[in-house]
C-alpha cells in the first residue's frame, strides 16, 4: 500500500475507487464480475463466440466506453465454458509486421499453455517455439530490426501456429481458441491496415480460432472503404455505447463495497450532482468521469477529515488543474484557438481559419502547440482532412466558476453557520 492511498483511507476505502485501468480477466483491484450493464453486449459478444472457430469481428466504439473491460468479461466466462484464452488481451503495435504479429500471438497462446499445464506432444514444435521466444527476447532488448534477425518467413509462422493450436485443442478438448487484439486503432495510417490484414488472410482463416478486434469507431469507415480488409471480418461489428447514469452510479457503487475497509462505513467523496455534471461534459464516457473524479480528490487538501467533493468544488479543482497544465503554458492567440475548438467540439484546420479570421498556417502552428502540451487531440483522420477536439482535461476549463456560484456557495455556508450558532446557543446556554 502506498503513501497515496492515505487519502482514501479518509473515506474508509482501501485504495482509489475512480481508477481508470480496464477490469481484468483475473480481477486487478476488483473483480472482472463487477462490470454493470451490457446485457445485449454481452449477449451479441456471446452468440458470436459460439459460432466457434472461424468466427472475426470488431467491437467498436469511442475510447473509455468501456469496450476492453467489457471484452475481458466475456472471455472470462467462456473461458470457464471450454474455450482457451490468453489472459491478456494482445494490444495491436504500430509497427508489427505480419511476422512480428503471428510471433505475439503465438508468444501469447503459448505461454498461456504452461499456466494450464498443457503439455506439447510435438518435441520438435515445443523446442522450435522455445528457441524462437527466447531469440525474440534477446532481439527485443536491442535496438535492432527484429523482423530481420527472427529469419522466418510469415508461411513459416502461420504453420507453427496452426500446429500450435491443434495441439491446444486436442489436449485440453476445447472448443476454440479466442485471440483478443485490442487498440487497433493503434494503426493510425489506413496502409497500415492494407499491410497487416491482406497478408494475414490464411492466418485469420484458421479454422479452430475466434479472433476479436477491438478500436474506436472510426477504424470501422477506413475499413469499411477496403473490400479486401472487410472480407476477414465475417460477423457484424459490435457497438458499444455509453453506459446511463445510473450504471455510472451503479460502476462506483460496485468499486467502492470491494474496497471499503473492513465493515466501517464508508464515505462516498463526490455528491451525485458533481458526477452528474461529469456525465453531462463527457456524455457519458466512463473512463473521463472517473478520472476527473480521481483528479479532483487528489488536489484536495490533505485534512484529516474526508473532504466532500461537490458540484462548486469539483469545478474548482478541476478548472484550476486545467489552467496549470494547459492556459499557463500558451500565448493568448493559442487560448483563442483552444476556446475554439472547445466550443466546436471537433474541428479541422480549415474551419479554424475561417471562424477565426486568421490564416492556415498560423493556426497549424498554434494546434501544433496544442497538441504538443495535449490540450488538443487529433480526433479522426478522412482522407487528408485532420479533425481536432478538446482533450478530456482541456474540457476542465469550462468549469470556469461562476460569481453567482461562488456567492451562492457562500450563502449556503452563512445559512450552515447560523444553524451551528444556534445549535450551540441552545446546548451551552
Ligand atoms: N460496464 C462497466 N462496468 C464497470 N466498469 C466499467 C464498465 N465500463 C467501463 N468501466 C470502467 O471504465 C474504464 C474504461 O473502460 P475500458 O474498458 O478501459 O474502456 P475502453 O476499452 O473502451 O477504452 C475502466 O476503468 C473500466 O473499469
Ligand atoms: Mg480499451
């Protein structure tokens, strides 16, 4: 337990119930099971699983919905139901080639094997796929091409990995095997699609394989627009929405039972208007809410009593943190651009310099200032336009509180005062 987790202790709570890292198949601070809602998700995800091998679709939407966490749960439960799962999801790299791609899976099945005792019959397959995890480790230490020191062939990997897989399935009678690749919008450049997917087509055809491809909404219209690349998706994707306001409710209420301390009551930090107003400006996205929350009772000070995050508060805070990170850092032309962008919500160069009244290249230089200290984040690429928004912390700055709140919070501390007075009055005499 670290120094940091005194402050939750104030509440009663073990450690931070705003983190914002995906539930994990094994549970990491809570347990996989405590994911709220996704009835139809789950079910969707369920039935394409079923199918059995030879089964390839994405699960799509907007980065923090939930889409991992939600993934993760599925696969625990068929995990449980026969089919044979790495842990860990396998997160897509920038710079994989097919090769490098098939090695990662297979690292991943493969080491997944050991965790279940299966043992490889094939001595020949088990000691070539030692040699070459071993070699990929040294190579991934220096600094060099791994792609050219591994000399195997993408045909080469396919089949140690069809060979891998049968042996799998026969020994452990499974259903399937199930390949999780998460954050496929990690290859940003649409090529980058072309590249991985039209040279692993035999490898995807497997047909004792389920693989599920996870990313943002926008990776589905650059694949939509490649005939070759959609034909390996053979089910419909999976959307995924934002969560109510009551399953955001629902979410903390679940973190904070596992980690309050003992049976003491605990405190919830923030009041239900401040998590509303959070639901508002993020429209419902799990992982801003939660790390807003998570943000704002870290700056509070440290009392020896738990302090109560609301609504004046919460803006305070965060609107503060905001003009550190962000304002202090920028020329007042570059804040006019950031304003901007705020209010458009998502917005290219082009439309900048219009609205604006300035020319192309100025605001090319004030986004790559923006971009640079991460108040602004390229959205989505179509063709050769750049759609800019606001980052989640950039957004901080519309809590810009009030005089009206302000005066209003002070009178309600004036009412609260009087209350106290007369409360002592009354007692002491
Ligand atoms: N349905 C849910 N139940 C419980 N926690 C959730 C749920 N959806 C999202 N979360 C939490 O929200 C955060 C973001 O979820 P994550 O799965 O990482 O989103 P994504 O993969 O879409 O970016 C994580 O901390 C996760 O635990
Ligand atoms: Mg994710």
């Amino acid at each position: 337990m670290s120094e940091f987790d005194i402050i939750w202790h104030r509440y009663n709570l073990k450690q931070n119930p705003y983190f914002t890292e995906p539930l994990t198949i094994e549970g990491s601070i809570v347990p996989i099971e405590t994911l709220v809602g996704r009835d139809k998700e789950k079910e969707d995800i369920t039935t394409n699983i079923s199918l059995g091998g030879g089964t390839r679709f994405l699960v799509i939407g907007e980065a923090g919905v939930g889409k991992t966490s939600l993934v993760n749960f599925v696969r625990a439960r068929a995990r449980k139901n026969l089919f044979f799962s790495p842990i860990n999801e396998i997160k897509v790299q920038d710079d994989w080639t097919p090769t490098l791609l098939v090695i990662d899976v297979l690292q991943n099945i493969y080491s997944e094997t050991k965790s279940h005792g299966i043992k490889i019959q094939n001595n020949n397959l088990l000691k070539t796929l030692e040699d070459l995890f071993e070699l990929s480790r040294i190579v991934e230490a220096d600094d060099i091409n791994p792609e050219a020191v591994l000399s195997i062939s993408l045909s080469q990997a396919t089949r140690l990995y069809e060979d891998l897989v049968r042996e799998i399935i026969n020994a452990g009678g499974y259903k399937a095997i199930i390949i999780h690749f998460n954050n496929l919008d990690n290859l940003d450049e649409a090529e980058n699609y072309d590249k991985l997917f039209n040279n692993l087509r035999d490898f995807f055809q497997n047909k004792h394989s389920i693989f599920i491809f996870v990313g943002s909404e926008f990776i589905y219209n650059i694949i939509n627009y490649r005939p070759k690349v959609r034909q390996i998706f053979v089910n419909v994707p999976i959307e995924i929405g934002k969560l109510s306001i009551n399953e955001m409710k629902m979410l903390i209420k679940k973190r904070i039972s596992y980690m309050r301390i003992g049976n003491r009551d605990y405190i919830e930090p923030h009041s239900e208007e401040a998590l509303k107003l959070l639901y508002t400006l993020y429209d419902g996205n799990a992982r801003d809410i939660l790390n807003s929350l998570s943000t704002s009772v870290q700056h509070l000070k440290d009392r020896n009593t738990p302090t109560f995050i609301e609504e004046v508060k919460l803006k305070e805070i965060l609107f503060n943190v905001a003009n550190e990170m962000l304002l202090k850092k920028i020329s007042p032309n570059e804040q006019k651009v950031l304003n901007e962008i705020i209010r458009l919500k998502k917005t290219t160069n082009s439309e900048l310099a219009n609205t604006l009244q300035k020319q192309r290249q100025h605001i090319s230089s004030y986004l790559s200032k923006l971009l640079d200290i991460r108040a602004v984040k390229v959205d989505f690429i179509e063709g050769t336009k750049k759609y800019y928004s606001p980052t989640a912390e950039a957004l901080w700055l519309k809590f810009k509180v009030t005089e009206k709140e302000i005066k209003e919070r002070r009178t309600k501390e004036l009412n609260k005062i009087e209350q106290v007075q007369q409360s002592l009055k009354k007692y002491l005499g």
